[in-house]
C-alpha cells in the first residue's frame, strides 16, 4: 500500500510496496522514488533553461572542480559512466567550445579533459542556478530536517563503505 498523503506521480516506485514489506525495502524505494523525482525535475530545468542535459552538467561539474584536468578515466570513474560515454559526452562538449583536450605531462600517450575558459563561464552560470533550483526542491524540509536526513544517509554510507558492501564509491 502506497503511504498516504502522497500524490500517485510522488509514490511511482513505491506502489508495489505493502505494509508486510520489510522497513529496508521501503526505504530503498522511497530514497530511489525522491532521487528520480529530483533528478528529473534537474533534468526537465536544465533542458529548458540551458539546453543541456544532467550528464553534461555533471561532467563539467566535475571538470570545475579539478582545474588542472582530468584523464578520460578518472572521468569515467567518478561520474559512474562508461569511457565510451564520457568519450561522447567531451566529444560533445569539445565541438561547442566547452572544453578542451591537453596532452598530460606526466604521461605523452594520456590526454587531461578541461574547462575552456567559456565552458568555465558558461558552468558558473548553470550552477548558481542549479543551486537556486536544488533548496527550491528541498524547501518541503527545515533545516533541521535536512541536517538529519544528511546524518543519516552519511551513516548509511559510511556502514556500507566499512563492511567493503560496495565494489565502488
């Protein structure tokens, strides 16, 4: 039985869910159901105020957050992609003027991905938007709400981490 108050958009993958359930399978769905529903809401903005789409903005994100560049697999890795999505996406990106490929100095056969100056004002400008829209998302919570939601979710990463339940994090 799907929780009341709920509208049915907000309890899509919870619907199957029954009273008999275990309480971690509720969870889990409840936590996927928010996720995609946030995620899609970011997905829907981004096309319609930028024109992009999450992937991009995520690459890019992680591209800011390392100036000097990143090699296609590190990419990979930290946004949970294949390389040959990664590979599309900076080929994409590439073409626009976004970013660039740089020889690494320490490895001749590597290529580091960076921000161009452009795509570095052109991100700036989608994140401070993107951080408008995301504690737009969230205002349904206090802050001490959000607090502890964070606590706990920590909690729950750190357990999974320390008992080696994850291939990767």
């Amino acid at each position: 039985m799907a929780s009341k108050g709920l509208s049915s958009a907000a309890t899509d993958l919870e619907t199957r869910v029954t009273d008999e359930d275990h309480q971690a399978l509720k969870l889990w769905l409840r936590l996927l159901s928010c996720t995609n529903l946030i995620s899609g809401e970011i997905r829907r903005r981004l096309r319609g105020k930028f024109g992009t789409t999450l992937a991009r903005f995520d690459l890019m994100a992680q591209l800011e957050r390392a100036p000097k560049g990143l090699r296609m697999s590190e990419l990979s890795k930290r946004l949970m992609v294949s390389s040959g999505n990664v590979t599309g996406l900076t080929d994409s990106l590439e073409a626009e003027g976004m970013v660039r490929r740089v020889a690494d100095p320490s490895d001749r056969r590597a290529y580091l991905v960076e921000l161009t100056p452009q795509g570095r004002e052109v991100f700036r400008e989608m994140a401070q938007v993107h951080e408008v829209w995301i504690t737009e998302l969230f205002e349904g919570l206090s802050r001490e709400d959000k607090q502890a939601l964070y606590d706990l979710l920590g909690k729950l990463k750190r357990s999974l981490v320390e008992k080696g339940r994850l291939w990767r994090v």
